[in-house]
C-alpha cells in the first residue's frame, strides 16, 4: 500500500476512536498534569530510515511517566547486569495497581514485583550509576537520545517538581525498600531523580522511534548504533508484554497484542517485534491509568494490520 493511503487510513482511524476521549479522565495525583486537554488524541508510526505516517496534534509533547521505566530498566541492567538487578526486583505481573504498596509487605523475600511497577521502577533508578543526580539523569537523557537522534528531547522542571512536592506514596515505597535493604542511599536525591526521569519531554515522533529501536533489537536505523545490547533489549520487550499496561497488561495482551508501556500523562509507545515503532498521546485515562482513546487505537491499528505477536 502507498504511504498516502496508510497515512488517511491513520487519520480516519484516529478520527473514529477520538470519541473515547471523553471516557476518560484526566490523572490530576501529580497537580501539573490535570492541565492536560482531555481531548487531544495523536499517533506517530515510525518505520525507520526517517518514513513516519501521524495524526493529530504531533507537535504536542508530553512526559514520559510511567514510559520512562522501561528505559531507566535497559541502563540498570547496561550498567549492573541482570542478575544484580533481578537480585532486587522480581519479573513477575501483578493484578495491582501501579501505585501498590500491598505486595511490599506481603511478598518475601520483600522485594518489589517487578520493574514496572512503582516500588520496582524506583528500584531500579536507585541502580543507576553517576556521580550525583544530575549525571545519573544526564545517562538517561543521553540514551533516550541516541535512540531517538534528538538531542533536545529534556525534562519539565514544572511536572518533576509537582511530582516531587506530592510523592507521599512513592515515598513511602522506597522508605520500606530501603528498610527492607532493596535500595539504598538517599531516599530524597532518589525521588528527585525518578521525577525528573518520569518528565521527560516527549512528542509522539520521538515516542515512535524509542519504540522502533526496542522493536528492532536495540539498534538506531538512522546511525545503525546498537544502543541497547539485544539481549537486554529482549528483556524490556517482555516486561513491555507481561507489564507494559499496568494491571491491564492480560487484557490488552489479547485484545491488542502489541508489546507497549503506557504512562499517567497519557503516553503509550508500541514496538512490534523487527517492525515498527508506534507513539501515542492521548491524556484521558481508564480507571486503571491508560490512555482510553489510546488502548481503542492500538486495538483498532493491530486488527486492521494484523499486529498482534500472539
Ligand atoms: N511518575 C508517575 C508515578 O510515579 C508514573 C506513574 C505512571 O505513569 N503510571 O506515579
């Protein structure tokens, strides 16, 4: 099929589940993110070598979120190796919500479940290596570029310090891992790090080509550098399926089939395997903290082009 006909099949499908929106709500937990437009609905689908198709408002950015875990997870395991990191969090989904601090308590040994959610992802950013905050959030930016070649992509101060003044969950989270020995170090340097990982300035553009490189085993079409090592990239693409949507992850496997990781600020990015990379925006979320308009997209784009893996 022509690029043009791809390109308003996109728009016609976007179009079609743009009434979702309305379904959903707006996250307003962290204050800056309840300015969001309930209404706004963008896709970019990226196939490397620079072809793109996108519909919507594509200039729109947005923070990584939740996003943001799957790449803090790639640099933890580059930099301490899988089994010091799976020494202190587990691999397996939970029915919880992201959010949950049940299972600390309950679970033992008393580490986190897995790295995508939470207690799991604070975790692993405690695994980061740098000298001090700022190095350790120039490492992830400095990933997040070479897999995208944009180097400006930074972080909203706004959005990490609202998150910051109002982490009294996440807070909570690491106070018991670091009384459980899971982490270790400053709690707060901790939080002001995760923050500013989890507003990571994004558009759904640079959102595709993150999902294009997870996608295509670790390696950037444009400058062919192997930027994520393939068998790391193996183990983010199944924390992508089996966790990637929250306590949502089991339906969406079904339903949508796509490896994917959504964010609170509405950001869902797709790669499916050696194909393509998929960036979506769309602020009003289920009840669950996925984009609404967004999950009936990526339903609606893996029936029409027969995406699902399973
Ligand atoms: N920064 C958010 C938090 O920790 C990320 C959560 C998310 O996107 N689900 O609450």
């Amino acid at each position: 099929m022509a690029e043009c006909t791809y390109q308003k099949t996109l728009s016609e499908l976007v179009d079609e589940v743009k009434k979702y929106t309305k379904f959903g709500r707006v996250a307003d937990y962290i204050p800056v993110l309840g300015e969001a437009d309930p209404n706004a609905l963008s896709v970019a689908i990226y196939k490397g070598k620079g072809s793109c198709i996108a519909a919507g408002c594509i200039e729109e950015k947005f923070t990584l979120q939740s996003i943001s875990k799957v790449l803090a997870l790639a640099l933890a395991i580059m930099d301490r190796g899988e089994e010091y990191v799976f020494s202190r969090v587990g691999m397996e989904p939970t029915g919880d919500p992201f959010n949950s601090i049940a299972k600390l308590e309950s679970n033992s040994p008393s580490k986190p479940l897995n790295p995508m959610i939470n207690a799991g992802a604070l975790a692993v950013t405690n695994m980061i290596i740098g000298k001090n905050t700022n190095e350790k959030l120039e490492r992830i930016l400095a990933l997040i570029h070479e897999m995208t070649s944009n180097t400006d992509i930074g972080y909203c101060n706004r959005v990490a310090h609202s998150e910051f003044e109002t982490a009294f969950l996440n807070r909570s989270l690491c106070y018991f891992m670091k009384q459980h020995k899971v982490i270790e170090g400053d709690i707060e340097e901790l939080l002001e790090l995760y923050t500013k990982q989890c507003a990571i300035l994004v558009n759904c553009h640079d959102l595709s080509k993150i999902g294009y490189v997870i996608a295509n085993e670790g390696r950037n079409p444009q400058t062919r550098k192997q930027v994520i090592p393939q068998h790391i990239v193996r183990i983010v693409n199944t924390f992508m399926v089996t966790c990637g949507m929250y306590n949502s992850s089991g339906e969406f496997a079904i339903r949508v089939g796509i490896p994917a990781k959504s964010g609170v600020s509405g950001g869902i990015m797709g790669a499916v395997p050696h194909g393509i990379g998929i960036g979506i925006y769309g602020p009003a979320l289920d009840e669950r903290g996925n984009s609404y308009a967004g999950m009936k997209l990526l339903e609606s784009l893996s029936i029409k082009y027969d995406l699902s893996i399973f």
